[in-house]
C-alpha cells in the first residue's frame, strides 16, 4: 500500500508544483490509524488533510483520488 501512497503523493506534487504534499499516519479518536496526505502551501498556514486509506482499499484509480 505505501507504494500507491507514493505514487498519489508523486502525482500531486507534478499537478501542484508549488505545494508541499506529505503522508502521515494520523491516531483517530477511536485508535483507528490512517493515513493522511497533507497539502502545504508555502504562504499558508492552514494545510488540508484529506484520507487515502479506503479510497486505495476500494481500488481508486489515481486521478480519481
């Protein structure tokens, strides 16, 4: 799985040249872990984190995601 993360990761970071975009694993509230793709612009200090976890489990394609 780490390397479909790698490959959404890549493909982010060519759509969006200028942006940060790190994976994390994130402890949710209910001790699930997931993981978290963050996007970090450079001027800002609010980055969006959006999940990937069952969107690779459903068999998303990468320009789906």
């Amino acid at each position: 799985m780490q390397d479909r993360i790698n490959e959404v990761i890549r493909r982010i970071q060519y759509l969006l040249p200028d942006v940060e975009v790190t994976s994390q694993q994130v402890q949710k509230n209910n001790d699930v872990i997931l993981t978290g793709v963050m996007l970090k612009s450079q001027d800002n200090n609010i980055a969006p984190v959006f999940y990937i976890d069952d969107m690779i489990e459903q068999g998303w394609s990468y320009d789906r995601i």
